[in-house]
C-alpha cells in the first residue's frame, strides 16, 4: 500500500479467554505481562419491554441517540417505562439546533444522562442514519461515570431507529466507539476474584417512531451478528504485527471456520510459501517469499442455499500483515501503522461471517459465498523480489517491477483469477490499496470502481444502508493502460504519472488480471479501496462487513 434467541441477547466485545496467541491465554491476570486485553464491555440487548417503575439508581448513564424528531418525542414515547429521567424534559431546549448537538448533565452524584439529537438533514453523498454521528457521539458521551476498583458499571443506550432494519447498522455504529483490543501492562488482582475486574455494562435499547421497542428476535440476532464481525475484523487490524503473522491469520480463518460449523458447512483450502510458487501464485509468493514467516492463500466457499441455484460472490481480500514497502523502503515515518494494511481481508473475512451467520436474510439472488484471502508479509531480507524483476501472475500476465511498494495489487491480482478460476458471478475486492484514495474521497468514503453501472449504484446505495460509504472512481481503462507500459513484460506495477487519477489506476492493474472470457460473458467485477475508512484514530473500523452485508440483502 502506498502510503438464538434469548430474553436479552448479550455479547462479550472479546472474553478474555477468547484471544490467544502460540496457546498462551491472553488473559487480564497474568504477572508482569504485555498482552491483549479486549475491551471489558457487556453490550446487551434486549428483546424484553423496559420495567414500568424507575430503576433509574442502577445505571451509571443513559444516553439518548436519534433524530430530531425522536428525541423531542422522548417524553411522550418514554413515559410509561422507567427510561424517563425526570431532567430530560429540561435538557431538550438546548439540543434544538438542526444540525445537531449533545448534552449531559448530571442527575445525582451517581448517574449522568445524555442526550444526543443527530443532524435533521443529510447530504446526498452521507447516509441518512448518521452512522458516524452516532460513533462519535457514544465514544464522546456514553461511558458515564468509570466503574471504581472492584465495582460494575451499568450505562444505557436509548435509540431511535426509523424501520427495525436500521437497528443493525445503528448497532454497528454503537459497536465501533468501543472496537478492539488493547496492549497494556495490567496490575494483577491477588484475590482470586475474576469478578474484581472493572465491567462497563452497556444495554441498548431502539425505540420506533410510534415507541415501540424492536424486539424482534430475527432482527436483534443479527444486530449481535454484526457487531460480532465487526469487531473481529477491528480486532485483527489493531493487533501488532508480531502477534498478527501470516501464520496467525491462517489460524483467525481456522477458527472462524469452526465458528461457523467446520468442515461439514465450510469448505477450505490453504495454501502456503512455495506450493505457491509452484501453483502460479506469483504474486502473493513474491510479495511474501523474504518474510520469516511464509506467505499464504486462503480459500473458504459455503452454500447459501440447496441445490445449484443462485449467484456465487467472490469476496477477495488484501492481508498484508505488515508493509515495509520491500526494497522500495518506506521512508520518513510513513511506515509507523502499517499493521493495518490487512484492513480488506478483515474486512471481507468479518463480512464472510456475518453472512453465514445471517445466511437466511440474504437475497434469493445469492447462492454462494466464498472468501479468499491473499496473505503476505511485504517484508526485507535476501530473499526479498526487486525493482526490475519480471514476474508471472496466477493470470498468465508478466509483470514488470518498478515498485515493491506497490504489493497489494500483486496480491489481489492472482486473488481475482483466482475467483475467475472458481466461477464466480461476481468479484468483490477489498485492500487497503492506495493512499491517495484519502486524496479522492476522505477518510469516510471508500473508493469504489466497478465495471457495471448498475452495481457500482448498488454499492454505493449499500453503503448509505449500512453507514459503510462509498463513492465510484473512474473505471475507463482504455485511459489507464498506459500508465503501466512496459517495454519488457505485459506491464509495469506502478504508475508512470502520479497525477492520473492513482487510485483509479491501481483498480485498472487488479481489472487488467480477470480472465478476458469472464469478464465479456458479463462477470461483475467491484473493487473497494478503504484505506481511509479502515481506520480512525489509529484503530481498526470493521468497515466492510456493512457494505458487503447490504450489497447481499442481509441488512
């Protein structure tokens, strides 16, 4: 890169018990240890009505989250239950604005409330849930008061929702103020309590516009569902890249391959190091051949539905495990972060699960998914691919390098043949691929190019469903090829100009490898480029799962 039903359904962001690295739990009690520590918060939501009398003493906070309308709404809506504090009538003047404002205040000396009315409008280009508004406002204001030592803390999260369907990406939203896991030395409770360490408990409730509460069972199972993804895949981002190997996320496929049922319902192939070298892989092989640690793809299909029926998805994702830029060094610094360049293969791997986990809500129009990861460590030693090399890609085109930074087309490269090869009807590929996709559309906004008009506007209508925006880039490759010309090899892998529309150009090199026969018979191709949205502030986002989970019907 350059640059089951239950009364209340609970999830765990992470137990401790669940992360592991080499069989060592990653566990909060271990002496004198750096570790992974996922975050101590309960997310529950539930499925029952809110009690009638007040128990208003057993949160430390409430916040309240939706549009306009639903928040100046909340005294008549929230009257019968006990999720009415007295105050709130008072604190709504001062959020009156229609772009939106928050406001706290305390109600004793051991609970706070907040609330939170989302901007009236949005622009055509923004969803109109306000999926980041909502992020943001929970990371600023939803924590409430810290729980002491050997005390829980219990905050609430009332939240409108116009149809229940948007409880799922309203959930994500929620989700992502509190995604991965965190890397600091703990202090060691000499008990023997587990239950001495601080909890944050967080209920989420959503409320429609009439007031009644979503308590659907089909639709609260799939809001866990997606979380669930989401912070997998933000996991697998934020985790350093001496814990997050090519080893290490062949065993994360592994898992979530028994996750999702094993063998029986998930079919699975790996290959590593020099079998692929040896089966054409030329792309993934060179990129990850001088790593200690050896470059690998990883292959999962699974049945949507009975019989032969319906569209096979390709999900391709780029799992650079960590960029140095190879030979072509990253230098000043831009090298510090690149243990999230494997954004899009956590992102398409959480989006893998979330649809077999919801296969049942996805449209009739699908009849597999299939998921392909393409891992390497673009890495330095003497074994490391250089400026100059020729070399040949699983699609039979030799390419001639001119840049070892500019790897994750490589990769994706025998990744989308790879699908070609499969039968797919559609191809989907993700990477954190460019950073001038900041420079063409933000940090929010992923750039999409597609070769179909019709599916490029399908994808960009997923991502205001979702809040996993996207916008289209340039797709005219008949302009592009030439920026790739080689007097030695079918192309280069690098641009001649960088002012030609980079990352529109960096599209073209993957599209330049779907077999020409696939694509003339009207294979569907869309390529996603996330470097921006992957991450905020320096942690993993989960984008993708949202927007693949749209795109297929199942939010």
């Amino acid at each position: 890169m350059k640059f089951p039903h239950l009364s209340v359904i609970t999830l765990l962001l992470g137990s401790a018990s669940s992360f592991s690295h080499r069989g060592l739990p990653l566990t909060a009690r271990r002496l004198s240890s750096l570790h992974a520590s996922p975050p101590s918060t309960l997310l529950n939501f539930p499925s029952t009505p809110p009690p009638s009398s007040s128990d208003a003493s057993s949160h430390t906070h409430t916040h309240y989250i939706g549009s306009p309308h639903f928040i100046t709404s909340l005294p008549t809506l929230l009257s019968p239950t006990s999720l009415l504090p007295p105050l709130l009538p008072a604190l709504l003047p001062s959020i009156s604005s229609p772009k939106g404002g928050s406001k706290s205040s305390l109600l004793d000396v051991t609970s706070s409330v907040t609330l939170t009315s989302l901007p009236a409008t949005t622009s055509r280009h923004n969803t109109p849930l306000s999926t980041h508004s909502v992020t943001a406002a929970v990371k600023a204001g939803s924590t409430g008061f810290k729980a002491g030592e050997g005390k829980t803390s219990r905050s609430r999260i009332v939240a409108g929702v116009e149809k229940e369907e948007d409880a799922i990406a309203i959930g994500m939203a929620i989700a992502r103020a509190e995604a991965g896991v965190k890397w600091k030395k703990v202090k060691v409770v000499d008990d023997g309590d587990e239950n001495k360490e601080k909890k944050e408990s967080v209920e989420v409730r959503f409320f429609l516009p009439s007031g009644a509460q979503v308590i659907e069972p089909s639709i609260l199972t799939r809001v866990e569902d997606a979380v669930s993804a989401v912070h997998m895949a933000s996991r697998i981002v934020d985790t350093p890249p001496n814990f997050m190997t090519p080893d290490d996320v062949v065993k994360e496929a592994e898992d979530m391959r028994e996750r999702l049922g094993g063998e029986s319902v998930i079919s699975y192939e790996v290959m590593r190091g020099e079998e692929l070298r040896d089966k054409g892989y030329g792309g993934i092989w060179n990129v990850g051949k001088a790593a200690p640690r050896p470059p690998a793809l990883i292959v999962m299909t699974k049945k949507l539905k009975s019989g032969s029926g319906g569209k096979k998805i390709s999900l391709v994702g780029k799992g650079i495990t960590y960029d140095t830029g190879g030979l072509s060094l990253k230098v000043g610094g831009s090298m510090v972060g690149m243990k999230g360049d494997l954004g899009g293969a956590a992102g398409v791997m959480g989006a893998f699960q979330y649809i077999c986990k919801s296969s049942s809500h996805v449209d009739d129009t699908w009849g597999e998914v299939e998921l392909i990861l393409c891992v390497a460590e673009n890495s330095i030693g003497k074994e490391a691919f250089r400026n100059d090399d020729v070399i040949t890609l699983l699609s039979g085109r030799t390419c001639e390098i001119n840049n070892t930074d500019a790897e994750g087309r490589l990769v994706l490269a025998d990744g989308v043949a790879r699908a070609c090869e499969g039968g797919a009807d559609v191809i989907l590929d993700m990477a954190t691929l460019t950073g001038a996709q900041l420079v063409s559309t933000g940090k929010k906004h992923a750039m999409i190019v597609c070769n179909d008009e019709d599916w490029e506007g399908r994808c960009v209508d997923a991502g205001k469903r979702s809040g996993d925006l996207c916008h289209p880039g340039l797709f005219v490759p008949e302009m592009f090829e030439m920026e790739f010309k080689s007097s030695v090899a079918d192309s280069k892998n690098s641009v001649k100009d960088r002012m030609n529309a980079q990352s529109s150009c960096a599209a073209h090199f993957v599209f330049s490898n779907l077999d020409k026969e696939w694509v003339e018979k009207g294979g569907k191709w869309i390529h996603v480029d996330m470097a921006g949205p992957s991450v905020e502030a320096e942690r993993g986002t989960g984008y993708g799962v949202g927007l693949v989970g749209a795109l297929m019907g199942a939010i």
